[in-house]
C-alpha cells in the first residue's frame, strides 16, 4: 500500500430528540464566531416549521500547529452534528472539540452533552495504490464467464465487445443490540464498502478509490489487510 491521497473523513454524531441546541447556534454571534474561528466561507439555513431546520457550514479549515486541516462541511440538525475533514478521524475529532469549544464561548451553553453523543460513526475514504490487479478480486470461475461467454453475446460483426469490471461492493446492514440506543430510537442504515480502480488512471497503475463505514485508521488497517490478502492467493 502506498501514496495514499485524498483521505476524507466523515463523523456523524447522534444526539437525544431535540439535543442540539439550534436556537442558539443559529444566532448571528454564534454563527459569525463558527466563521470567524475556522474560516468558513460559505453558511447555509434551511429554517422547518418549529424553527432553525439545518445550519451547514462548509469550506472552511483548522489551523494547527504544522498543518491546516481542511473543513469540508459542517452541519447542525436537531439531533444530528456531521462534520466532513480532508483528514484523519483523530483531526476530525480536533475539529469538533475545537467548533464546540467555539460554540460555548458565544453561545452560553452547557456542552457536555454534545460531547457524548448516543452513537458516533465514521466513514473514511481514500486513493490508494495497492499491489494487485482489480480483477483478483473476482473469482476465477466470473471472470472466465464475463470474458468469455458474456463477450461473445456482446461482440458483433460490427463491434468487438470487452468485458471490465468496475467496482467491488459490499453492504454492511447492522441489527441493533444495545438497549439504550434502541430506546432513544435511533436506527443504523446500511452502509456500503466501495473498491473501484480510480477514474482517470490507467488499470496497469493499480490507483483504487476504497470507502468504509469505519474511522481512517480502522479504513487503512483493512486495506493493508486486503492487499495481503490478496497477494498471498494470488
């Protein structure tokens, strides 16, 4: 595995049925204070019937000491925070502690609350190159199907058909086990692991867009995994 570009994380934190305090992060002190501290360039409110609906803020950074980590968005619902980081999930983190600290200094509330939420979750995604073939993920037996029974069928006398697979996904359904979660109804849709040869490349470079429902360093390990995995059959 090796030059890993455009790692981007995503954090959803989930809170109890009205636990984010909108009313108050949607004041113009707070919201100015949010693009004053992070550089934020563009805010958005789309206000719902019993008040402020969404805050989105997006494009802006973090400066850190040898780093500025880039904010991607930034969104406020009534019980929902997401926050996207071209980054890792610790920065991510780093992000949301210092947008809350920002929050409380303004604001007047009281963010403990917002600092343990019901559940958080995380999805990472990166370009990565890795030392196999993309069609080594398929089995031997598919890829003799499509190339050669499934090419045929498409192959004419005025085309000549060729057979690529695209992408390798998988979805991740989850039941939940925890009552405390069950009880605030909060529900976990599937989530999707995506492996697909990046764009633009040509197959001979072995460039691959990975995504995972899991935080960067849980994302990278599997993929580290995976390309061991992968070599040892192949």
């Amino acid at each position: 595995m090796k030059d890993i570009t455009s790692l981007t994380v995503t954090q959803v934190r989930v809170f109890s049925v009205d636990g984010v305090p909108l009313n108050r992060i949607s004041t113009m002190s707070c919201i100015q204070k949010i693009r004053e501290d992070f550089y934020v360039t563009q805010v958005e409110s789309i206000p719902s019937l019993d008040g402020p609906g969404i805050i989105a803020f997006s494009k802006g950074e973090m400066k850190k000491a040898k780093k500025t980590v880039v904010i991607n968005r930034m969104v406020f619902e009534s019980r929902r925070i997401v926050l996207e980081v071209a980054g890792t999930s610790k920065e991510s983190n780093q992000v949301y502690d210092a947008m809350l600290s920002s929050i409380d200094s303004v604001a007047g509330i009281d963010s403990s609350q917002l600092r343990e939420p019901i559940i958080t979750s995380d999805t990472a995604q990166c370009i990565v190159t890795l030392d196999f073939d993309f069609q080594s993920l398929f089995r031997d037996s598919l890829v003799e199907f499509m190339n050669n029974r499934v090419k045929k069928q498409a192959t004419s006398n005025i085309v000549k058909a060729l057979v690529v697979p695209r992408t390798a996904e998988f979805e991740i359904s989850y039941e939940i086990t925890d009552d405390a979660v069950s009880k605030n109804r909060v529900t976990f849709s599937p989530k999707r692991l995506v492996i697909a040869p990046r764009e633009g490349t040509p197959r001979e470079a072995r460039r691959y867009f990975i995504s995972s429902p899991f935080d960067s360093d849980t994302h990278l390990k599997l993929i580290r995994e995976l390309e061991a995995e992968i070599s040892k059959t192949n």
